[in-house]
C-alpha cells in the first residue's frame, strides 16, 4: 500500500519506492492532484523508457505538473558541487545532497569503457585506519534515489563530453553498502531490473569490508552482480589493526562464508590495500593465499592512497610487485595488483568529501 498524500505534503522521491511500487506512487501523486490517468502512465514512461528522471526534459507534460514533479516525488536529492578531472582522464565528482551533506563519486575511463565508484552513505561506521571515510564517522545512510541520481548525473555528465558514460559500477565509494542494506538493494533492482534502467548486473560490483550476515542476502537477492571483499589482511592480528569491524565478524566466519557461497556468486574478488610494513611479508602472503583458495577468489592488490594525517606510507612499484609475485606462487587463481588512478585529485575515497564537509542544514 502506499501513502495518500495532500498536493502540499512533499513526498518521497519515487526512486526510493522499489520499481515495482513506482507506478502506485506515480498513480497517487496524480490522483490526489485530480490529473487524468494517463499522466501517471507518462510520467512512469519518461522514467522507465528513456531514463529521464528531471521533469523539465518531460515535455509533453503541462509545465504546471513539470515544476510540481521537480518540487516533490522527482525533486533532484543532489546536485554536482565540484568536478575534479585527473591527468588520467578519471573524474571526481563531488554532489551536494539537499541536507548539504557532500558525498563523493569517482569516474575511471578505460577504453571504451566508464567504471562508477559511487558512495552508499555519507560517512562510515567501520572505521577502516587506512580510509579518509572511515575518519569521518557514519554521518547518514543514502536513499536509493541518492544511490541512484549518482549514476544518473555522471552518465549524462560524460556523455555530454562524448566520453562512453556509464558502463560499470562499483559500489567502493564512501561507506558500508551492507550497512545500508534496504536503500542499496533498492538501488540495485532501480539499475538492473526491467522495469527500471535494465543494466547488466553483471557489469555492478558490491564491495564489503565483511558485513558476514548480510552477504547471503545479498547474493539471495542480486545473484548475478560480483562480490568484491576489502580482506587487507588474512591474518587476525594484522586485520583488527586495519579493518576494526573484524572484531564482530571475525576472519573464520568470513571465509567459511564465502567457501559456501563460492559455487554460487559470478565471482568474488579478495580486495588488498598493500600497506608496507604492516601486511605485505610472507606470512601474510601465505595467509592470503591460504584465504583465497578457500573460496576461489580473485586477488586485487591496490596502492594506499595517502591522506592527511594517515599513518601509513604507499608502497612502491616493486614493493607491490614482490608481494604479488609471492602470493601468486602459492596460489594458482588470479593475482592482480591495481595501478593509481586520479592522485592529482585526491583519489582516496572520502578526501574530497572530508575536505569540502559542511554543517548539515538543521
Ligand atoms: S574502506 Fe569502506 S568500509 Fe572501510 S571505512 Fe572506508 S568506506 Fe568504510
């Protein structure tokens, strides 16, 4: 059932209903306005046909109804505040969300292709000691609509420079996705299903930092989309140092987890920041392989992005190549280790935002 609202009352944006529910709210919206059915028909239309989500692109609509979509169940929950570009053709885009809350999203060309990090919450609870979200706190979970208008805005924002938009996304940005699990799921039927934006959900990656409970239920509900796992350490000790979460779900409940689960997720990737002198010997090399055979992984070794104040250093090129090469001959899946992108823009997820960070509107 959905809520009947007065044409004063602001409503929710539709994107936070499921695709499922958006033609009742759309119905409603009209119905406690008195337009004639077939509006409603339109408006869903506009959304679902032709990915056009700001009423002032709906032009066969009377103007009246465009300003009143744009003012209420399609009002923009964010706006581009700053866009960064890189020598390396990555894009940094930081959005202004309505409560003046800044998250931040990350676009990275290859090819013919344009990979979205977008943002989950504003903030993080987890804490991870190498991430500059991690120092902000957990400020807010996002709606779906503001999960989704990331996508939307960047898509639309390239593709208007004739770069190839939006072709995957991963959710890597700022926050936790399975802390927010409700809007994100939300989000990943609005991009994926038929009766939303019909992408691939081949071509989206949920990252964790090892949510344990929740990642059934993830894969339950998103079977086709890719895993990715912020592991940074296979060994107890080291990880409760970088990544505190592990003291409520503990490294064994992790793997045993993933084990269960490796048949059936499309694939699961063993995320490894690479910080010298904390997890990058040998016994940590074996304990990663140890991991990752355990559930079929795909190591992706990545560059700690520094940021002020962070208590660990980069490592080098060959730093980073001598442990790869040491994990990979104890481990016959693949071992990749990732280059930097956008360092001239402050490319750690949640610089940016921690930097530009305002008061919220009270
Ligand atoms: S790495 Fe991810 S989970 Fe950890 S603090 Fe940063 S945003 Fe949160």
């Amino acid at each position: 059932m959905t809520q009947k609202h007065s044409p004063q009352e602001k409503s929710q944006h539709v994107l936070d209903s499921s695709p499922g529910e958006s033609k009742n709210v759309i119905e409603d919206w009209c119905t406690a306005r008195s337009l004639p059915g077939y509006r409603s028909k339109q408006i869903h239309q506009y959304i679902t046909e032709q990915s056009i989500l700001d009423p002032s692109e709906m032009t066969s609509l009377p103007k009246g109804i465009r300003e009143e979509l744009s003012k209420d169940i399609l009002a923009s929950p964010l706006q581009i505040d700053q866009v960064l570009r890189s020598e390396d053709g990555t894009m940094k885009f930081l959005f202004r969300l309505q409560d003046k809350r800044s998250v931040e999203a990350v676009w990275i060309p290859t090819q013919d292709r344009g990979t979205l990090c977008v943002s989950s919450q504003v903030g993080c609870a987890a804490g991870c000691t190498f991430c500059a979200t991690g120092t902000m706190k957990l400020s807010r979970n996002l709606r779906s609509s503001e999960i989704v208008s990331q996508w939307h805005m960047v898509d639309a924002f390239t593709r208007s420079e004739g770069k190839p938009g939006v072709t995957q996304i991963v959710f890597m940005g700022m926050g936790e996705p399975l802390h927010n699990y409700g809007p994100v799921s939300r989000s990943l039927k609005w991009l994926t299903s038929e009766d939303g934006f019909g992408m691939s959900p081949r071509r989206i990656t949920v990252s964790t930092v090892g949510i344990v409970p929740k990642i059934p239920t993830l894969i339950e509900d998103h079977p086709q989309i890719r895993l990715a796992v912020s592991l940074h350490s296979a060994v107890e000790e080291t990880r409760a140092r970088i990544v505190p979460i592990q003291a409520q779900h503990p490294l064994s409940e992790l793997r045993d987890t993933l084990s269960k689960l490796r048949n059936s997720v499309r694939r699961i990737s063993l995320e490894y920041v690479i910080l010298p002198g904390v997890n990058d010997d040998i016994q940590e090399a074996l304990a990663l392989a140890s991991f990752a055979r355990k559930c079929h992984g795909h190591i992706n070794l990545l560059p700690f992005h520094p940021f002020e104040g962070a208590p660990f250093q980069a490592a080098n090129e060959e730093d980073v190549e001598r442990f790869r090469e040491e994990v990979s001959q104890h481990y016959d899946g693949q071992v990749t280790a990732r280059r930097s992108r956008g360092l001239d823009i402050d490319g750690a997820c949640g610089q940016l935002a921690l930097r530009s960070e305002s008061p919220p509107a009270s």
